[in-house]
C-alpha cells in the first residue's frame, strides 16, 4: 500500500463498521468509538473512566452526562462496534508488507508469529469475572504477533487465572508460519499439532523433559544416540553448539524433531531448543531471542497505549476498554508503515515498537481530526506529521548495536557473524 491508501485504509474501516450517525445520542457512535480509542495514545500515570469523559467534551465541544456516558461504556452494542473494528483493521492490513521478504524466504516460511500473554491487574471487586494468580482479580491478554509487520494476528481475554496452554492461536492460522513461544505453552501434543497443519514451531525445551537422541547431527559422539538427552554430563562441553535429533513417543505418534543446546556462561549450562524449522543450527538462538519483541510490544501497549490502566470492576467495561487499547494499537501500524516508506533500509531493520507508541501518542488528536473529518486538510496535516516523526521511529544507536532483528537479516542475507 502507498502512503495515501494506508491512511484511507485506516479511515475506510471505520466508516464500514460504526454509523456516523444515532438521533438517540448528541455524540455519534463514530464520535464516541474514535475519541474512546484514540484517547488511550497518551503516557498517563492516572487514567480513569472520568477522564476518558472529560476527553470526549474536550476534544468535540459536546457533554455527555456520568450515567449516560457510563451507560454506553458498559453497553453491549458499543463491545460489537468495538470486535467488529477490531476484526476489520487485522483484516484490513494483513496482506500489507513493510519488509523482509527475502528473509522469510531464506528462512522457508511465510511469516514470524510471536506469542504470548500479559497480565493487567484489576480491581479486587473484579474477582468474580475475572479471578487472579498473584491477585485477587485480573484480566490475562493473550496475543499472537506478526514480527514483520508488528501487527495483531490474534487475540483472546481470559482470567490471569487461566494457563497459557489453554489459550492458543488456530491452526489453521499456522501454515507455512513459523511461530516462536516460551516454555509457558510447552507441550508435546502442541508441538505434534502445529506440525501437522504444517506449520513451524520454536520453543525452549523444559528442563525435565524426557527425550531420547534418535541422531548426532553435531557436537557429540555416535555413541550418544539412544541416551535420555538431558541426563548427560555436558560440563566437558561447553562453548559448543550441539544438534541432535530427538524422539518421543507421544500417543500413538513417535514425535521426531530438531533440538539444539547453546552454552549459557552466564548460567553455566546449556539452554535447549526444539524446532521443526531446517535452518542452520547457529540460527536458532538468535531467532529464538526475537520473542523479546512482543514483551516490548506489551510494554509499548500498556506505557503509551494506557492498556494496564482500568478502574472499573464491570466486565463489559474491562473488555471494551481492551478492545479499544488493541484497536488503538492496530491504527499505530499506519504510523510504521508509513514511516518505514521513508527510511532506508538499515533503519527500517532498526525500528522500534515502543517509539511507535510514543510517536502515536503525540498524534492522537490528528488522528481524531482525520477519522471525524472529510477536509483533506486533515489527511495532509496527518500523513506530514507521520513523515516528520519517520525518524523517530528507530534505535537511534542502532549503528553501534545490532537490534535483535538487525543481527538475524546481517547473518542469514549477507552472511556476517
């Protein structure tokens, strides 16, 4: 997409889904959801329901009153608008490309999905909707990521109480994707399921998992196959990467994939993997490392997005607050799309997710103008300010240090270690 369709794209979405007019109401469904969403840009350390007003009456010169406003918040119709946006803009911008195809190509699969979950604590009156872990209450956001894009690929609201495990993205999702996650969602039918809808999957192996060496690809004897993996002395070891082949009866499978040890100093023992992705094995922790992005991509949503900052117990509220933070995250994109066009291509491997937040959140009332208003005015004021701040968007020491993603295009497209 061009600089002027991604924009329209952003504004089209949503003009399709919410009606820019309601006689029952003196602000406008468009009106109300826009300035909802867009008042989450902002690095607040106090946010509340009461000022998310205040920024309605502000921002359009028009009051609501404390029982209607809450009325809407809480409302069912307006947690339908909200899916139904959220839905549209994933599926608006999930065929954009801002780079890396050639990596993806020389990696064999078609995108880098990073999931994960985050914890938000809520009010201790919320326990009954949503009950803790380490809280009395608490709302557990788990999410998957495109690395390539940044964009939201999937998403599901649970209690913090719930496991990981139980909350995964659809396999069908997963074809031709590698897809990368920590030890949380560790478990061999998983593997075993992803595999067979032929997808690719990278993941810590758990430290009491019992698996046996089927082959010595590297860095052990041959005397070593049929060993328990994890019970050998590797203490003799160490500084060397080393591959095996690993089975596992699982069922009635005989599970066959690649696992590869790296030497921790730190720890003073070797971290595992477990891949079904063929790749050189020298490849698979620095890939592994680009999980790190989605705990900045959480970090980014709840400083600048105000994602962690809900102070209501009702749960309709809860979910159409979250909804507006992921809805106010996936118009950021425009920002990275928009600026990457104007960056060169060491910067553009360079970006950041937490300074498109921060950027995002000095343009909100921009994007507002622009959604609520056809003046091309508006477009122009908004496209110009994206382009001014392009080159915030990146590590601004990104000369001096390889960012994660930085030092996986160097080794894999120009070949530098």
């Amino acid at each position: 997409m061009s600089e002027n369709q991604i924009l329209a794209a952003l504004k089209n979405a949503f003009e399709r889904i919410i009606p820019t007019q309601d006689g029952r109401t003196v602000i406008t469904p468009l009106e109300f959801i826009v300035n909802l969403i867009f008042c989450y840009l902002g690095d607040s350390q106090v946010f509340s329901l009461e000022a998310i007003r205040r920024f309605m009456k502000a921002t359009l010169g028009k009051d609501s009153s404390r029982s209607a406003f809450w009325e809407r918040l809480a409302g069912k119709r307006l947690q339908n608008y909200l899916k139904q946006l959220v839905a549209e803009l994933m599926l608006t911008f999930i065929n954009t490309s801002i780079r890396g195809s050639q990596l993806l190509q020389q990696l064999g699969v078609t995108a880098i999905l990073l999931h994960d979950s985050s914890s938000i604590k809520l009010l201790s009156r919320a326990q009954d909707d949503f009950p803790g872990s380490r809280t009395d209450a608490g709302v557990k956001v788990h999410t998957t990521f495109d690395l390539m894009t940044g964009l939201l690929s999937w998403f599901q609201f649970t209690p913090s109480a719930t496991h990981d495990r139980n909350c995964f993205p659809p396999l069908e999702l997963l074809k031709g994707k590698l897809i990368i996650f920590d030890l949380g969602y560790w478990d061999y039918g998983l593997l075993y399921l992803i595999d067979q809808a032929q997808g690719f999957f990278l993941s810590r192996l758990k430290s009491n998992a019992v698996v046996y060496i089927a082959e010595v690809v590297q860095g052990l004897s041959k005397k070593c196959v049929g060993a328990s993996l994890l019970s050998l002395d590797w203490s003799r070891k160490k500084g060397d990467i080393i591959e095996v082949i690993i089975h596992k009866l699982y069922e009635d499978h005989i599970l066959r994939y690649r696992v590869i040890g790296f030497w921790n100093p730190v720890n003073k023992e070797y971290h595992w993997y477990i891949t079904n992705l063929v790749i050189a094995a020298y490849l698979i922790y620095p890939l592994y490392c680009l999980r790190w992005q989605i705990e900045l991509l959480f970090k980014a949503c709840k400083n600048s997005l105000n994602a962690n900052q809900i102070t209501s117990a009702d749960a309709m509220i809860i979910q159409n607050l979250l909804l507006a933070a992921l809805a106010a995250h996936l118009s950021t994109y425009t920002i990275l799309h928009i600026g990457i066009l104007n960056l060169d291509d060491d910067k553009q491997w360079a970006f950041s997710f937490q300074r498109v937040a921060k950027v995002a959140v000095l343009l909100a009332r921009d994007f507002i103008l622009f959604i609520l208003n056809a003046a091309r005015q508006y477009f122009d004021a908004l496209l110009n300010k994206i382009k001014l701040f392009a080159n915030e968007l990146y590590d601004p020491n990104y000369k001096k240090r390889d960012t994660s993603l930085m030092f996986i295009k160097r080794i894999l497209l120009e070949g530098k270690t």
